[in-house]
C-alpha cells in the first residue's frame, strides 16, 4: 500500500470517532505479509455502499480528480469497513470507494471493525462533517437522525462532533425550509448562510421562488437579505397579493414553449406593472445562436 502506513486521523475528529478508531487491536483479519496490523487489503468487489450514509450528492468533478490521484499515488487513508455476511459494508469512505471504482483499482486499503447501529452513524458523521464533505441539509438531516433514532440532544451531538451547540441547532433549522428550497442547498446552489436568511419567509411558493432566484443569480447574502426584505414588503401590500395558481400555470406554459423553441432556459418573472423575460446563454456562440433564432422570427 502506497502512502502512510495506518489510517490517517484527522485532529478534532471530536471525542466520539475518537473512541470508535482507539482499540484497533480487535480487528479480525490477518494482515497481509508486509503490512501493519489494523489494515487490509481488500477485493474492491466484496465492499457495499453504506444505505444509511449521510451524504447522498457527490461531485463528478471532484471524483474524477480524486480517481486521478489514486492512480498516482494510491489510497492513503483508508476505508472503514464492517463485514456482512461475506460482504464488507463502508462505515467511512464511500467517496474514497467510488473514485477507486472510477480508476479501476482491484483491491482498497480497509480497517475491519465490529460497529453497532450507532456506531455506523456517527463514524459515517463525524468523518463527512469533518471533512466538510456534507451539504448543510445532509448535515441537518444526520443531526435529526441522531434525535431522533437515538435520542442525542443538542449538548450531545455537541459533544461528538466537537461543534458548538448554537452550530448544532441552528442546522436544525435549516430542515423548516421548503423541499424545493431544501434541494437547492443539497446542491450546494445555496449555503446555510443563504438557507438561515430564507427562513425568515413564511410563505413557501414565495420562500421556494426566492431561492431559485438565489440560485440563478448566484446572490450573496447580503443581496438575498435585500430580496428577502423586499419580498416581505412587497407580500405585505395587498396589491402584490399572489397571482392565481391558473395564471402561474399559464406563465410556466409559456416558459416551457419558450425554452423549446429557443433551446434555452427561460424565466418569466412577473410584476405589478411589468415583467421580464430571461434567458440564459453560456458562451459567446450560444449568444449568436440565439441572436440568430430571434432575428429570424423578426424577419
């Protein structure tokens, strides 16, 4: 195995993966000749994605680099792993296994432990929360979890994951937004800085357009508190009342016939007095083709 020559531990990991990775002397396997006690190598074909892993959104990009180092230099830290009927299921480094599947790797470097139901989850956690490989709403989502499945309070997750309990709470919050704003900071289009601002609205068809325009738009949180105020005012005159569901669904009509028809995404945006069209383009060309399509329905 290239690299170090045990698994790398992070400072700060926060006391309870700590004390999961402290007794690695009661790892079952025998270490392969020239190998150090605690880690294995292992048929990449026998390990299984964990169901109960915290992070659901991977980045293509960023395991493509990833796949690339491995390739180079190999696995330097290695996956945590329970058996499972023949099996190997990944506790911690999932993201590890899929780039090592992505450079065809035969065999990963592994530890082998016994790990209870809670034990899966807070490994799983604490390394994706540390290594801030989690989206706020999975981190939400895993902090949730350990309330409710194991009855943890704030105090506790605190304790674990080495964060302040404000922190823990404040995450929580972010669960309170709407499922479409929610899957726009899954995404990583919004923060949780921008997600805590969104909060402040009530209204979800409100609060769930304002965070697709966040998103489009690329706003900073200061410019989403901005949208967020005005909205608030804007929602609170009576002549700004929401438009008639028939009447948005006209509008998204009107945007689908527009966005084929151009090859484009479009946004409709209405106003009290005026609205506006937007269309997006990526590159000068694409800028030129549809300059071409509008000025032959002009002629």
């Amino acid at each position: 195995m290239k690299g170090q020559d045990k698994p790398m531990v992070k400072k700060g990991l926060g006391r309870g993966l700590d004390a999961l990775l402290d007794n690695r002397d009661t790892i079952t396997p025998t270490p392969a000749e020239g190998e150090k006690s605690g880690v294995t190598m292992l048929d990449i074909t026998l390990l299984e994605p964990n169901a109960k892993q915290p992070r659901k959104h991977f980045d293509d990009a960023a395991l493509a680099e990833l796949a690339e180092s491995m390739k180079n230099f190999g696995i330097i830290q290695p996956l945590l792993v329970k058996e499972s009927g023949g099996f190997y299921t990944i506790i911690a480094g999932e993201r590890r296994y899929r780039a090592a599947r992505i450079a065809q790797l035969t065999e990963v470097p592994v530890v082998i432990k016994e790990y209870t139901a809670m034990d899966e989850l807070q490994v799983a956690l604490i390394e994706n929360i540390q290594r801030q490989d989690l989206t706020p709403i999975e981190e939400a989502q895993c902090y949730h979890r350990l309330m409710e499945e194991f009855f943890f309070d704030a105090e506790k997750i605190s304790q674990q994951v080495g964060k302040r309990k404000h922190a823990i709470t404040g995450m929580l919050q972010l669960l309170k937004l709407t499922p479409a704003a929610q899957q726009f900071a899954i995404t990583g289009e919004l923060t949780a800085s921008h997600a805590k601002v969104l909060l402040a609205i009530d209204d979800p068809r409100l609060q769930a357009n304002l965070a697709e325009r966040v998103a489009d738009e690329g706003l900073s949180v200061r410019a989403t508190e901005n949208a967020v105020h005005a909205a608030m005012r804007d929602a609170a005159d009576p002549a700004n009342a929401p438009l008639p569901e028939a009447v948005l669904q006209a509008y998204r009509t009107a945007e689908i016939d527009l966005k084929h028809a151009l090859g484009a995404k479009v946004s409709i945006r209405p106003g009290k007095k005026k609205g506006r069209i937007e269309i997006e383009y990526y590159s000068p060309s694409e800028l030129e083709r549809l300059l071409g399509i509008l000025r032959t329905a002009h002629e």
